[in-house]
C-alpha cells in the first residue's frame, strides 16, 4: 500500500500546489510508492487552477501545475492520508481543529 501525504495551505493555489508537484516528481523519479495531494483549509478557490505565479515557478522548474484543481481539506481526509502537512503554523492550528476525533492521519508542520 502506498504512503498518502496531503500538502494544505489556505487556498490550495499557490504553496500546496507547488508542493504537491515537486515531491511527486520526486518520488515518480525515485521509483517510490507514494500518494501525494493538496488542499486548502479555506474553500474560496475550490476548482480553481494554481495561481499564475505558482504555474510560472513549476514551469521554470520543468513541471505542470496548470491542471491542478484547488479543493477544500475533507473530513476523511484525515481517514485517507498518512501525513497531513500544513504549509504554515495557522493551516497546522486550523487542521488541528479541523481533525476528527478518529483522525489516522499525523499533522505535521512543514520545515
């Protein structure tokens, strides 16, 4: 079974995006088995693509994000993901409030 980790920022356009594409670059070039997505805690841009300046910095960078879609954290997301890693300490508080009861997932703070 694959490890699952979910990036979360707010809006889910600009810094999880970006994250979500570089590591699972990474892993894809590395062979390894891992689920990788974003999603933000609030949900203004749900269906929204990348914001132009995340698309520009993947681009220099060789990768895609403009077929990424901005979604909002779900409740069985912290069923469906190993890790959870908010992208800042105000996304890390709003999931820790956010977390189910029942909650599988480990919040983790990223850097």
């Amino acid at each position: 079974m694959a490890f699952r980790i979910l990036f979360v920022c707010l809006g889910n356009i600009c810094r999880s995006p970006l994250a979500e594409i570089a590591l699972r670059e990474e892993t894809a070039r590395r062979g390894l088995d891992v689920q990788i997505d974003s999603a933000g805690t609030g949900d203004w841009h749900v269906g929204d693509p990348p914001d132009p300046r995340s698309i520009a910095v993947a681009a220099r960078h060789g990768s895609d994000a403009s077929l990424l879609r901005a979604r909002q954290v779900q409740p069985d997301d912290f069923e469906r993901f190993d890790w959870i890693i908010a992208m800042d300490r105000q996304n890390f508080a709003d999931l820790q409030s956010l977390a189910p009861a029942h909650a599988n997932a480990e919040l983790r703070l990223a850097l």
